[in-house]
C-alpha cells in the first residue's frame, strides 16, 4: 500500500488532509510532538470525520498510525525514507522545524539507494508555503532535490474548534479544496482524486488567502467588537455583513485586475464563501478565527498584503483598513499574540512608543509606502 506520513496530527491533519490521502488508498502516518494525541491515535482503530451543512455525512477513517517526532525521531526518519508522500498542515512559522526531520528522511534514502522520489507538500495558509520548506529543508540536506518533489498547493476547508468529548472525531464543513501545481511533477501527478491539479497555482492561492481567510478573519474581528462569539451569528447581523463584503470588494477587485478572473466568476466564489462563513452547523467562534493577530496584521498576510497592493494600484482599502482597526481591537488574553498586540498599542498610547514605528514592525508597510498614511490614521482610529 502506498504511504503518507503527515506532520501536525491535528484536527486539520485527520479532518481535511488525512481524509482526502485515504480516499485516495494511502496508509496514513501522522507525526506530531502532542505525546496524548499521538497516544490516543495509536490506541484506536478508527475515528470519524462529521461533515455538516445541507448535506452533511459521516466518513470513518482507519488504516492509521502515529509518531511522536520529539520521542521517537528515527522512527519518523524510516518513515519518510519508506513513503510515497509528505504533507503537513502545522502552521507556516513550525515549517522549519519540520524541515529538519523531512531532511533525515531524504537522507536515508539516498543511503538506501531509493530512486524513487517522493512528494513533499505544504497545505498551510501561506502563498507558496512548500518553497519556503524546500529552502529549509536543502539547508539540512544540500541533495534534498535528488529524492523529492517540492509542489506547493492551496488547501481550503473550514475545521473550527471541536466539542470536548470528541476524542478524534472531527467535524468539519462539506466543502473542501486542494489545489496543487503539476509542474513539479513533469506530467505524472499524483493518484489522489479529491485533488485538484492545476498548471499556475498563484491564482488560486492568492484567490483563497484574500477572499476565504480575510473574509473568515474579517467576520471574526467585526463579531468579537460587537461581542458575538458564535462566527455565524456574526455574519447575521446586517451591519457585519455589510462590512466584510465591503472588504472581499476590495479583494475583488485586486484578484480580478491581477489575474484576469471574470467579475462575476470572482462574485460568485464571494458569495459561496459568505455562504460557507453563514454555515450554522459549523461550532467556529470569533476568538478562535481571530486569534494569531500579529501574524494576521503582516506584510503579506490576508489584510495588509492586498491593501497594499491595491494602495499601490490608487484603488479603494478603506473596507480593508476598517477589517484591520477591528483587528487592532482584538483582545483575548488567553491568545499569546493578542497579549502582545495590546502591549504594543498601550506602549504607543501612553508614549512610550513611537506610533509610525509600531505601524512599520506590525504592518511591515514603511513611511514612503502610499498605504502608511492611511495605516496611521487606523491606528489612531483604534487607540481613540
């Protein structure tokens, strides 16, 4: 049977990632540094992944196993060094971590004298995500490209939070999607029939970061601001939805002039998204979607990076700047980086810090950049 070993053991590893290999005939092996979730996986035969909406279904999963990557790191190394595909689904900043256990399993089957190469594949919510692996991976292992094929991929599926008791059932929406470039595999893509195999990816990575993740991000602030926890309550309220369409407008309208995209092509994946977002029997929250907001608030993240782009064009941000002052507002002290946001502005507001340099280090947008004026008057806006 063929092999996929696929790092982060997680709820988007089992519910998305891990469903669409099995379907497609892999033996699943998750790696992860969560001792009880490793534990867990190894103690069952299967687990079943929900999934709701209008037509919701139940798909049970076994054929699994799991390795703790701190535990037992030579066992992940054979693992790799034996396998036909690797994943991961850990969060872009973790990649470089993993990249150092993908390197040793590279190695050993050059010493094994495998011909074969086998495919690496980053599903993260990054543009371009596996290249940045690729580039840390041959910085462990200069041959790295001798025994792999690096493909980057777009994933796009809704997996919010789960209910405790769950053990390692996930539930997750109904709508799925996995694009992955087929240059890297010179004509021969892969078996996995829930992909989709595309020849330029950019568009539709691009797409999905500035539509899906700014319109889920977007809601969150905007319901967290107005105390709503439940994503989808939220949405419900006009004056939300008012406010994250006014913004993936704006996305809208980069997409549609950067790539070609037909207007009302580019609308319809707007409005399906909304839908998505609107789904009742997804349990997601505001806190949940809007935590990481440091991350969110950078350069080339789902606001900022569009926002600036469309500065640049001289088009309209405003629904985009109104996403980010919301964003500056968040303030979940059990998230790590809304901690630290909030630090940052109090800093700024009692004059201990200079306000042009905190907007530059979490916008990354420098002073002679045709956005830093209005990023300004945002911040301003939010610390009133």
């Amino acid at each position: 049977m063929k092999k996929a070993v696929h790092f982060g053991a997680g709820n988007i590893g089992r519910g998305f990632v891990g469903v669409l290999l099995k379907e497609a005939g892999y033996e699943l092996v998750f790696s992860d540094v969560n001792a009880e979730l490793i534990d867990s996986i190894n103690a069952a035969d299967t687990y079943t992944v929900h999934e709701v909406g209008n037509e919701s279904k139940d798909i049970e999963i076994s054929g699994f196993s799991g390795i703790n990557s701190a535990q037992n790191p030579e066992a992940l190394t054979e693992a790799i060094a034996t396998a036909d595909v690797v994943t991961t689904a850990v969060g872009p900043t973790v990649l470089k971590f993993v990249a150092a256990n993908i390197a040793d399993g590279l190695r050993q089957r050059a010493e094994n004298g495998t011909s074969k190469k086998v495919a690496v594949m980053a599903c993260e919510n990054a543009i371009n995500a596996t290249d940045g692996l690729a580039d840390e991976v041959r910085s462990h292992f200069a041959e790295a490209d001798e025994y792999a094929v690096f493909a980057n991929t777009a994933v796009d599926r809704i997996v919010p939070n789960q209910a405790p008791g769950q053990g390692l059932d996930v539930t997750v929406e109904n709508y799925y999607e996995w694009a992955i470039e087929t240059g890297p595999f010179e004509g021969k893509p892969l078996d996995i029939p829930g992909a989709t195999w595309v020849d330029d990816l950019a568009p539709y990575i691009t797409r999905k970061l500035f539509t899906v993740n700014t319109g889920h991000a977007t809601t969150a602030y905007f319901g967290y601001e107005a105390g709503i926890s439940k994503l989808s309550d939220a949405l419900e309220k006009p004056e939300i939805h008012e406010k994250v369409a006014a913004a993936l407008a704006e996305t809208k309208d980069l997409v549609v002039r950067k790539f070609g995209f037909e207007p009302e092509v580019q609308q319809a994946y707007v409005d399906k998204i909304l839908t998505r977002f609107a789904n009742p029997y997804l349990p997601d929250t505001t806190e949940r979607v809007g935590r990481a907001p440091l991350r969110k608030a950078s350069r080339n993240e789902r606001f900022i990076g569009p926002a600036a782009e469309l500065a640049e064009m001289g088009r309209p941000v405003s629904g985009l700047l109104a996403a980010v002052e919301a964003l500056l507002k968040f303030d979940v002290q059990e998230d790590p980086e809304a901690v630290e946001l909030q630090s940052k502005l109090a800093a700024v507001k009692d004059g201990s810090a200079d306000l042009p340099a905190v907007v530059t280090e979490l916008t990354g947008i420098e002073s002679s950049h045709p956005l830093f004026e209005d990023l300004q008057v945002t911040f301003k806006r939010a610390l009133a």
